[in-house]
C-alpha cells in the first residue's frame, strides 16, 4: 500500500469533508451531547448508504466496497476533525474482529449487515487499564443450546447505541470471541456519564448471556490483539483529525485577535507553537499511514506500527488542544467555546484502547523479539520496469559492497569527510558504472531516468550499507541547480564532471553577519571586463577545502533592496584570490571552513541564472539541501537507535529511560514514513504535501534527542576520548547532531516558514 493518496482519496477526502461539515457541524454536535441516541440517526444512514463509509474496507464478496484501509483511515480521520459522536469507530472494529476471525459463517450473517451501518462494538477490557489477553476473565460455558457468557466488561464505548457487541470471554480451554445480541437476555447494559459527551461509554454484565462463536475456540487471542492493533490505529485516526481542527482552530484565532496593536498571530511565540504543532501533526498522519499500510499487508510489524500510532497520536492530540485552548486565552476555558471538547476528546482518547504508557511496555516487549534493522522500501508501486531496476541495483551492490567497502558500512554523512579515501574509490566506483546522476541528461553523463529510479537506487543503497558519496555537494546541490537555472554552455562545463568524480563543489551562502538571513550577506562581485571580481568572506562551507569549485552569493547591485541585486557566482577554488581556512568543529573535526576572497577573480560568463536574480536561484538550492541530503541521512539513525538499544538490553536501564528510547525509536520509525510519503508523492508527479516542508524540523531536533539519549545511556564511556580526540560514535554523532537544527535553515527561521507559508500566519511586524 502506498503511503500518499490518489485523486480519488483526495476526493473521498474533500466529499467526506462537505458531509461533516454540513451535516455535523458544532451546533449538532452540541445537540447531540445530551440526545438519547446521541447522534444524527438520519446523517448515519447517509454517511453509510451514499458514501459507504463502514464498507470502504470490506471485500466486496462479504458485502463491502471493496477498497482499503487507508480509505477507511480518510474517514476515520475525516470524523475525528468533526468530533463525529455516532458509532462509527465501534463499528469499525467489530467488522475488523469478524474479518479477522476468518469464520465463514459469522462472515456472511454479520459484515454484511455491519458494512450497511448497523451499529456494533467491541468488549474485551475487564478492568481500567488492562487491555492484556491473559487479563480476560469473563467465562464462556458450552451447553446444550449453544454457548452462555457470565462476566463484566467496563468502558465499553457505544455499548447502549450497539446492536451487536463482540465479547472476548475465557472457556476450558483459551480465550475466545463471541457475537452477543443486544437483545439478549442476561445481558446487562449501563451507561456512564463521560467527560468527553461526544462518545457514549457503559458498563456490561453478562450473566448466562446467549452468544455465538465467532471463529474457532483457539483463535480468540490472535482475533484480540489484532483487532486491539486495530484500534490503535483506528483512533489514531481519529485523533489526527482531532488534533488538525484544533489547530486550525488555533490559527484562525490567531489571526483576528488584535492584542498591542497587531493580531496574535504575529507574535513569534504563538507561530512557532502552531509551527511545532503542524510538525507533529504531518507526522503522525505519517504514523496512521504506517499503521494503516502494516494493517492492510497483514504485516510483521503490524503490531509496532499500532502501538508507535498509539503513542504518537495520542500525544500530538493532547498537546495540540491544549496548545489551543492557551492560543485562545480566556475565551477557550469557556463551556461556549469548542475548545474544550477537542480537548476533552483528546485526554479521552489518549488512554482508550491502551494508554500510552501500556504501548510503550508493550513495545519495549516487542523490540526485545522484533529486529527492524533493514531500512525498509515501498516496492509496491514499482512498475515492472522500476522493479527490474531494483533488482539491478541491489544484485550490483551486492556483488561491490566487498572488502573494505563491506567493513565500513554506511560510513559518513554529507557533512564530515570521514574515510575519505575509501569513500571516494567507491564513488568513482559508483561513476564507472554509471549509477551517479541517474535523472541528468544523457549529453551530461547521465542516464535519463525518471527521479523514480534515483530513489530507490538511494533506498537500496542505504539497505545494502553503502558509504555516504563524497560528491554529494556537486551532485545532490549544485548540480540540480543548474540543471534548473544554468546555461546549455554551463551544463556542459560542469556536469560531466561533477558525475565522473573530478570536480568537488562547496556552497559559499553564510556570512558571519548572513546565516539564516542570507539577504543580508556582504560579499561583493563587481565586473572588469570579462571576468568577475569578488571580495569578501564566506562561512561554515562543508568541506570546502577540497573544493575545487564553490558557488557562491554575491551583492552585484548595492544599490538594490536586499533581495535584489544579488547574483549566484561559481568561482575556482584554486587561485591566489581565494584562501580556504579549516575550522575545527566541537567534535575536534575540520570538516567545514572559512573561505575569504580578496580579489579573486571568475568569467564573466559564470554566473548561474540572470544577473542580480540569485535569491530566487539560491533558494531552489536550499530546497533541493532540505530535501534530498535528508533522505540519505535519516536511513543513519536507524542505526544509531539499534545501537542504542542494544546499551539499554545490556544495561539496566530505569522506566524513564527506557520510555524515552521507546519514543525515541517510533520518532525514528516514523521519519522514515514520512519520508516514504514524499517519495510516493514525486512518484506520483504530485508537489509533495507540508510534512515534505516540516520534516527537517522534526527530524533535526528528534534525531538530537535521540543522541542525547544515546549518550546518556552510555554513562561514563560517553565522557572517555581515545588518542587524538578519538569518540565513541555515538558521542561523536550527538556533537555533530547539534549543527542540524541551524544549516539548511535554524530551526527557529523554519518555524517562521511553516507558520507564514503553510498555516497563513501573519508576517512578524517590522521594527522602525
């Protein structure tokens, strides 16, 4: 399953939309928190009948649609933004128990029914808390009429809406599953006033209750946790949908709330907290996606993905609706305001179906047996050609990663040039058999294929282990950017060979007084004749002493306002002009320097892009750097959480510790299914969605966590250094870690763009 959406999920999307809002809106919601029913009868019979929503997922031989899961997701997620009070998600999970029973019988007398909107639920939990199959004491006794249940089950949602309640119960000999009818005598059903009215809860007595079995006697407990896995995913759904109106919520406040003279909006505190918010909040839209795919494959990891979205989610939703209430002021701690009930279906929803302290247990349990140390791809959109490609790639890399290649695997990052020498006989490898600059034009040394095909030679590599490339600036950077903006004379100069591994390029934006602000950088050019002479200084270049090449931003025009007047020049490395001085970084490196021009000189030609317009040029640079070196790199902190839990399994680690390297590793996990999600995009031709622009903040400051943690866990090893300032790789990786939230863009200026550019939010005003 593809982790983006179609055309028609989008358009599923955009008509479920216009149903809630229309049909669903506050005021109904409202009407219906103190209704018997406690939903619009007539709006469930639509949302089922017209659209088919409970059917989406069900094979259309037992009476459904026949689509998928991500599907039902869209729904799901579509009527947690409404704060949707039917039993839609209850339902949703006992066709998921009776799917997953693979009762023939109970198939046919019950998912038809189900799949056309009769209402049913799930009862499994005995006790607050416990959602464990072995804390299942509800017993089941065969008699000559069928089976009876005798027992309790507590905080059964939709219980008193429910025609159909599927019950785990305990016989002689396992734990098994039962269709009770509503009807049925000996059954007892009590509701519970709730704190969150929009979902109805009860409490459930059987005694001597008729039932049927659904599935076999032994499979209740996989049909449990399955559907447990289910529901964790299901609701995480929802809660994604929670979680985006109450941040729409917030930003739409934001915007009108005149406080000092200027709407709230603008005040940087209040932007880089909805910044924050939509960054968890594309991420854990990437956790359903996750969930959803592993659900639908019926996949191994089926059970990491639900508890990583159990946990995730949850915590996004509450902070988010907390996050909207503090935005709001005043106004959102009134019983008037909606605020509220997000919050108060977030706080509910975040111990339902497992708290996510339960998950974490549960996931530290199942990462003691679960190994997910292959950097996972999406092969199944590959079509017959890419998948031959694939084959290709991983047969070729098979039979190359040998030797010294093989013994440092994945060694370097786009950022220090460890193993130099060995990184670069495996480029020049890498260009002899023509696997560099897959998409580039043929007439410049590359092959011509689609970016689909650049992708998942990238994705193999990383699964094979391969070194990090030591051309990634010329290839990965510059060279995108003049295939966007160069000359046919400048293409045919440069590229060939950048891919033949002959010239190396740095990127000359930062100044001392210019880093995030790059329009106020000082360096100048100025034309004499035919070449261009070039002054100034330029910072923080990766690797720019073994540049041979650097393009740089110069103010051609100091006369123009400070976005104009500024031109993107390649200048040679290797001239008297030019004097490149290695500055040592924190972990006692050199591997970025400090470049000063003193009349250096370049041809008048080498300018990329028109003259005085290399703004616009330099940004498709920073846009290709915050995409395509962030791919490479995030497949590296995989590796580092298995490191670090393989310190923790030999350590004894406290709880605290040991949630924070679960959370840790579902950060992890889930930047890896965002960033599936914006390749399936640029697969698709689609422009890739906000998580593609929100994802470097994210993964900066999770992978920085991460290390810290990593650190920790090594306790004094971590503060031990070998001979010439020699690390343990981790130490080493965590003093690195802390350049990510400032190249490429501090996090703090990323949070301004999200906040301006995706939420609408208005421009901090300008000091006089």
């Amino acid at each position: 399953m593809s982790l983006t959406l179609t055309e028609e999920q989008v358009e599923l999307r955009s008509v479920l939309r216009d149903f809630f809002t229309k049909r669903c809106d506050e005021d109904a919601v409202r009407q219906h928190l103190t209704s018997t029913d406690g939903y619009d009868a007539t709006a469930w019979k639509q949302l089922n009948e017209q659209i088919g929503a409970l059917s989406l997922a069900v094979p259309e031989d037992l009476g459904g649609a026949g689509f998928g899961y991500l599907e039902l997701g869209i729904v799901l997620e579509e009527s947690g933004r409404a704060l949707y009070s039917a039993p839609l998600l209850s339902t949703a999970l006992a066709i998921e128990a009776v799917i997953q029973s693979r009762d023939t019988a109970a198939m046919a007398e019950y998912l038809p029914r189900l799949a056309s909107g009769e209402p049913a639920t799930i009862a499994f939990v005995e006790s607050p808390g416990h959602w464990a199959v072995t804390d299942i004491e509800t017993r089941a006794e065969a008699t000559s009429d069928g089976w009876i249940l005798s027992g309790r089950k507590c905080h059964v949602i939709a219980a008193q809406q429910s025609s159909v309640i599927l019950v785990s119960a305990k016989t002689d000999q396992s734990v098994s599953v039962f269709a009770v009818d509503a009807t049925a005598p000996g059954l007892s059903i009590t509701p519970t006033p709730t704190v969150d009215q929009t979902r109805r809860q009860a409490h459930i007595a059987f005694d001597r209750t008729p039932a049927r079995l659904v599935g076999s006697l032994s499979s209740g407990s996989s049909i449990v946790r399955h559907t447990l896995d289910a529901a964790a995913i299901f609701l995480a759904a929802e809660q994604v949908g929670g979680a985006s109106r109450a941040l729409d919520l917030a930003v739409e406040y934001s915007k009108t709330r005149v406080q000092y003279g200027r709407s709230i909006g603008s005040f940087q505190a209040l932007k880089h907290l909805c910044a924050d918010s939509l960054a968890e909040i594309e991420t854990a839209r990437s956790a359903v996606y996750d969930g959803l795919r592993a659900l639908q494959d019926r996949a191994p990891d089926l059970s990491p993905a639900a508890a990583s979205a159990k946990i995730f989610c949850s915590e996004v939703f509450v902070s988010t609706a907390r996050n909207c209430i503090q935005i709001h002021g005043a106004i959102g701690f009134t019983w008037e305001h909606s605020a509220h009930l997000y919050f108060k279906r977030a706080t509910s929803a975040h111990v339902l179906f497992g708290t996510p302290a339960w998950h974490r247990q549960r996931l530290a349990d199942l990462l003691d047996t679960f190994r997910d140390r292959t950097v996972s791809a999406d092969t199944s959109a590959d079509t017959p050609e890419e998948a031959e490609f694939r084959a290709q790639a991983r047969k070729w890399l098979a039979e190359n990663l040998v030797g010294e290649f093989a013994e440092h695997p994945s060694v370097g990052s786009a950022d220090d040039g460890e193993h130099w020498e060995l990184r670069l006989a495996w480029e020049k490898k890498l260009s002899a058999a023509g696997w560099l600059g897959l998409t580039w034009p043929a007439e410049y040394g590359g092959r011509g294929l689609p970016l689909s095909y650049e992708i998942i030679f990238s994705e193999e590599s990383a699964r094979a282990g391969a070194p990090y490339r030591v051309g990634v600036h010329g290839q990965d950077l510059f060279g995108p950017t003049l295939l966007m903006h160069g000359t046919p004379a400048q293409k045919k100069r440069f590229l060939p060979a950048i891919l033949a591994v002959e010239e190396f390029w740095g990127q000359g934006f930062s100044e001392p007084e210019a880093g995030s602000d790059l329009a106020s950088l000082r360096t100048r050019a100025r034309l004499e004749g035919d070449e261009w002479v070039i002054d100034g200084q330029k910072i923080w270049m990766t690797l720019g002493h073994h540049a041979d090449w650097m393009y740089v931003l110069c103010r051609t025009d100091p006369q123009a306002p400070r976005h104009k007047g500024i031109s993107l020049l390649v200048i040679p490395a290797h001239q008297p002009g030019v004097e490149v001085r290695p500055i040592r970084n924190m972990a006692g490196e050199a591997d970025f320097c400090e470049v000063f021009f003193n009349g250096a000189r370049t041809a008048a030609d080498c300018v990329i892009g028109p003259v005085n317009e290399g703004w616009r040029v330099a940004m498709s640079a920073l846009q290709v750097e915050r995409g395509s070196l962030l791919m490479p790199v995030q497949f590296g902190f995989e590796r580092e959480i298995d490191e670090a839990l393989e310190i923790a399994r030999t350590a004894s680690v406290p709880d605290s510790l040991r949630d924070r390297l679960i959370d840790a590793w579902v950060a992890v996990r889930l930047m890896r299914a965002t960033n599936l999600r914006t390749i399936a995009e640029v697969r698709q031709g689609v422009t890739p969605g906000s998580q593609a622009t929100t994802s470097k903040l994210f993964a900066s400051v999770q992978h920085q966590r991460l290390l810290d943690l990593a650190v920790e866990l090594l306790a004094e090893t971590g503060t031990v250094a070998g001979p010439d300032y020699e690390l343990h790789p981790l130490v080493r990786a965590s003093l690195h870690s802390r350049a990510e939230t400032i190249y490429g863009g501090s996090s703090q200026v990323q949070r301004n763009i999200i906040s301006e550019r995706l939420l609408g939010m208005p421009r901090e005003a300008q000091s006089r």
